[in-house]
C-alpha cells in the first residue's frame, strides 16, 4: 500500500476457538484467487459462495436449520413468505398449466394465484381440501401442483393432508403446503408426502414482530434449484442480517410455540362461554369442524385463533387497550386483526363465504403475555359491546 486510500480491511479467515453463535456474514460479494473458480460458485447453489443475492453463508445456516427442524433434504431462504410461495410456484409452474389449491389459504396467495390465472395463462380450480372425491373431481390432464395450508388462516381449517398429499403424488403433481401456522414444532408436511413446505419467517420461526423473511423447504433437489434459480431473477432472496435475526429467533421456537398454543386453547375456552360471542373458531375447540383430523395430523392447535363477535366486530377491536391492533402473528406480542376489512379485502360474496371470513369475524394472535392479563382485555372490549 503506498496511499492511504488504498487501506484494505483484511478479513479474518482462521480464528482460534469457533463462535458458539453462527456470525453474519455482511458481505454483497466474495472474492476469488482464480476466474475460473469464480465462473464455476456463479452456476451452482452447492459451490463457493458467489454474491449475497444468490448465497450466503449466513443465510445457508437459516436454510440448513429450517430444512432439518422440517425433515427436508435442502431448504432456500427468501426476502419474504410471498417470495418462497412465488419462487417455488415459478419453478414449477409453466404456461398452460393447472393448480388445484385449497379455498381457505392466505389472501396474499390466494391473490397470486388469481394473478396467475389472469396474465400468466394458469387455471386453477378451489377445493374445500378434506375431500377425496373432489379432488378427484378437479384433476385434469394439465394439472401440475396441489397447494394446502397446515393450519388455514383465519379460520384453522386443517385440511386431509396424508390423503390428498398421496392422492396428488399418484397422479404425477408436485405438492405445496404453507406450513406457517402450524410451524415444523405441530406438523411435519414432508412426513406426510409435501415436496415443497412454505413458511412465513415473519412469523412464528422470526418470531418477534420484527423481521419480514420467508423459507422454502424441498423433500428432493430438482424443485430447489428451479426455486433457487427464480428467486435470483426476483431478487427475492434473503439477505445475511435478516437471515441472522430468523436464526435467533429460532432457538426460542419451541418455547414459544408451547405458550402461544397454550394461551390460544385457554382464551378459545373462555370465549366459547361468553354471551357476547356467537362462534369461536380455533381446531383445539371438539366443535371445531377439523377438530379430529387436528387432533390426528398434528401435536398441537397452534397460537392463533378466530371469532365472531354479537355486534360490530370493529367497534370490539377499538376497546382494546392491551392487544395491539395490527397485521401479521407469532411474534412475542398479541395482536388482533379484522380479516374482512384487510387481508381479506379483495374478496367478496360467495368468495369471501368460502374462506370461512363474516363481517363479525375478528382474528387473535397471540404472544407470550399472561392469558390472565389477555382475557381481562378482551373482556372488558367485549362488555363495551352494545347489547
Ligand atoms: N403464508 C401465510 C399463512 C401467511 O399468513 C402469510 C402472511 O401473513 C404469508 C404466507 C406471506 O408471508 P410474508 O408476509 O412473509 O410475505
């Protein structure tokens, strides 16, 4: 170095004793003794590490701990949930094909699948998903993907897994299950024949209301590298220090999980009894149309629940002092959100039937406040309630 200027940090490459916590590897770029090196980590997932937009140390920590915790072979980590549900439905999907996708799912992907009806030339046909015979109803020479969700939102709808996962598998379609709600701590999908599972890590894996992160796990390689190689082109790949604070939160995961499901299965019991309250949805509850497939699919309700209310559903959300109003769940604070006013906005009528979704319906998420404190607030927004 004659100048200054031309100061280069050097890196650490050997360290005495190893870190007990995975490092963030903040770096955009790695660098190369040899081009032809450098040509070769381009084209693959598996080799060196290239550019941060395509792999990350870091962020194959993430990959490599979600893909265990959900018995798959390899898993990608993206920007966002939408970004793994779009990189694997692209890697997929080409023009002129057909999904059959579950009524009940997510408005985000329920949205893009209209989308994909709309301008990219995908049919798609809706099933309720504990229904062999229709499904069997809706297969057609062209379909190419089965798309379920663990536990529907915000319903907790819990669709035949085993048996539409097998039946989908003999008639030659690659298998998609959002496994967000029940997080790989309740359900496996993977056990029960998915290829691909999907995870909102803004949710539950993050955990903490405080990161925006997504994770795609295969059962084989084939559909990852096809993932992989989409979710370059929509720049939706995750980046190190997001993938950092998911890592964190993932060592709290069963924890939390346990208290949320727990406070969740108590105030679904004490909302069952209130006079102010006409439904409670929550598959822990026996009334619960999915009770006995939950009950045999999974090891545990989840931490969420929804509810209608005998009165202006909106009015009962103002009064809330303690539960915040806002979106997303499975952080460490509970929030309350009126899915027919959002996330469910764009539909309408039989559409919005379909989903589960009344005017009077309110969902709840919960944290890990006391349910004591929890309860008092939602009894006190609920007494405010004109009779
Ligand atoms: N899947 C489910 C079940 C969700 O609830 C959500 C978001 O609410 C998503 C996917 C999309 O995730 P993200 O907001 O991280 O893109």
């Amino acid at each position: 170095m004659t100048h200054r200027e031309t100061l280069r940090l050097s890196v650490p490459e050997q360290i005495e004793g190893r870190p007990v916590t995975v490092p963030i590897f903040q770096t955009a770029i790695f660098s190369f003794d040899e081009p032809a090196a450098m040509a070769a980590a381009m084209s693959s997932p598996d080799g060196a590490h290239f550019y941060s937009g395509y792999t990350n140390p870091t962020s194959r920590a993430l990959e490599d701990a979600v893909s265990a915790l959900e018995g798959g072979t390899v898993a990608l980590a993206t920007a966002s949930g939408m970004g793994a549900m779009n990189a694997s439905l692209f890697g997929v999907l080409r023009h002129g094909d057909h999904v059959i996708a579950q009524k009940a799912v997510y408005g985000g992907t329920s949205g893009l699948l209209k989308d994909l009806e709309e301008q990219w030339g995908i049919e798609v046909t809706w099933i309720a998903g504990h229904d062999l015979a229709e499904f069997g109803a809706a297969l057609q020479p062209n379909s190419r993907v089965l798309l379920l969700e663990t536990i529907a939102n915000p319903t907790g709808y819990v669709p035949d897994l085993p048996n539409l996962l097998g039946a989908a598998h003999s008639a030659g379609l690659t298998t998609i299950v959002d496994n967000t709600f029940a997080t790989p701590l309740l359900c496996r999908p993977i056990e029960y024949g998915a290829d691909i599972v999907v995870h909102s890590a803004t949710k539950y894996l993050g955990g903490h209301h405080d990161l925006v992160a997504g994770v795609a796990v295969f059962a084989e390689r084939e559909p990852y590298e096809k993932a992989w190689a989409q979710a370059i082109k929509f720049g939706a790949v995750i980046d190190p220090f997001t993938a950092w604070l998911t890592l964190r939160g993932l060592k709290t995961l069963p924890l939390r999980v346990q208290r949320q499901a727990n406070t969740a299965s108590d105030i679904a019991h004490r909302l069952a009894v209130h006079p102010a309250v006409t439904a409670v949805h929550h598959p822990g509850l026996p009334t619960h149309p999915s009770h006995t497939r939950a009950s045999r699919l999974l090891s545990g309700y989840g931490g969420t629940l929804s509810f209608e209310v005998n009165g202006d559903a909106e009015r009962f959300m103002s009064g809330l002092d303690l539960i915040f109003r806002a979106g997303s769940l499975g952080g460490t604070e509970t929030v309350a959100m009126h899915p027919a006013s959002t996330t469910h906005r764009h539909l309408q009528g039989e559409e919005l039937r379909a989903t589960g979704v009344t005017p009077q319906l309110v969902r709840l998420a919960f944290g890990l406040e006391h349910p004591d404190d929890l309860w008092s607030d939602i009894e006190q927004a609920l007494k405010r309630l004109p009779r």
